[in-house]
C-alpha cells in the first residue's frame, strides 16, 4: 500500500482480523444486512469483521485492509470515495518483486452495464451505507469506476495528489475535484 501514490500510512498494529464459522454465528456482529464483512477502528486497534473465511475472501479483506489504511493515512473523504478507493485497492496482486493495482472488476462493471444512478455529485452526498441489497451494489460499482478513472483514465492520471493537497487545504470535495483535475464534470 505504500508502494502506491494513494496512501501514506497504515497501521502500527497489526489488524485484527475477526472470522465466523458461518453466517449464523455472524448475524449478531453484522452490521448491516448486506454487508460480508466491516473495519473498525476501537480503542486505538483495528479490526476486520468477516462472515467466514472461505475462497476468494482474499479480496474482502483488502477492500476493509484499505479502510484501514485509509484511515491511519489521515484524510478525511466522503464515503464513495472510501469504499470507490477500497475497491480498487482490493485488486493488489504481486508481480514479481513488485505489484499491480487497478484491475477491472467484473462484478462492478456488470452493475454499471445496468447504467448509472448517481450524478458524481449526488455519489460524494451519499454519508452512510445503503441497505437495499441493490442500490448498495450500485453505489459500490459507481463508487469503484469514479475512483478507478481518477486515479487511472488518461485525462485524469497524475492529478490524485494535488487532489489531496487541495483536501488538505480544506477545500469541499467538488471543488478539491475540479481544481486537481481541471474539469467540470461534477
């Protein structure tokens, strides 16, 4: 993770991964309905809540890993940004001696095939995790695609630091967007 231009710290401690043994056993710690897994932060240690640990959960447990990195990397985003930026460094693979993040997800992008929802601008208002199963899968796709263009498309590479610096600054997201990637698409 911090190999990448994305985060600048993670934990000091090593993340406390909680698994069940099956969804029964998980239901009393779920905190939403659609939700497999969850990071939290208490008392100065981070935790990964997961339903179980089975195949491919490889992926789940980067997404919330990211939340921690996130979060010990001192920004504060709005939650599409969070979970868009979690998704898209749930796809780290190694390569050698070194990685690669950024992969397409298939998963998401069959959901934008259904088409988008969200105005980006409508996506940076969204300030807490949907319940319904499906608007929750748009949310989630939408979030990865806004995340995976402004760190990735062409016209907008290179810019994600001086996005940042103008958080940094204080400047409202729409704004922090506008100035580091010179558009007005929100």
């Amino acid at each position: 993770f911090l190999q990448t231009e994305f985060a600048s710290g993670v934990p000091a401690k090593p993340v406390l991964i909680v698994a069940f043994r099956n969804r029964t056993e998980y239901a009393a710690f779920q905190v939403q309905p659609s939700a497999f897994a969850y990071f939290r932060n208490i008392r100065a240690q981070d935790y990964i809540v997961v339903q179980q640990l089975e195949s491919g959960v490889e992926r789940v447990l980067l997404h919330e890993y990211a939340h921690a990195v996130l979060l010990h990397s001192g920004i504060a985003l709005p939650l599409a940004l969070q979970e868009g930026l979690a998704e898209v460094f749930a796809t780290i693979e190694p390569r050698g001696s070194s990685f690669e993040v950024g992969a397409a997800l298939a998963d998401r992008t069959a959901v934008l095939r259904r088409g988008n929802r969200y105005t980006v601008q409508k996506l940076l208002q969204v300030d807490r995790p949907l319940g319904n199963p499906s608007e929750s899968a748009q949310f989630y796709a939408e979030s990865w695609a806004l995340c995976h263009m402004l760190l990735f498309a062409p016209a907008y590479d290179g810019h994600w630091q001086e996005f940042l610096a103008a958080l940094r600054r204080g400047e409202p997201v729409i704004d922090a967007i506008q100035s580091a990637y010179h558009t007005d698409f929100v």
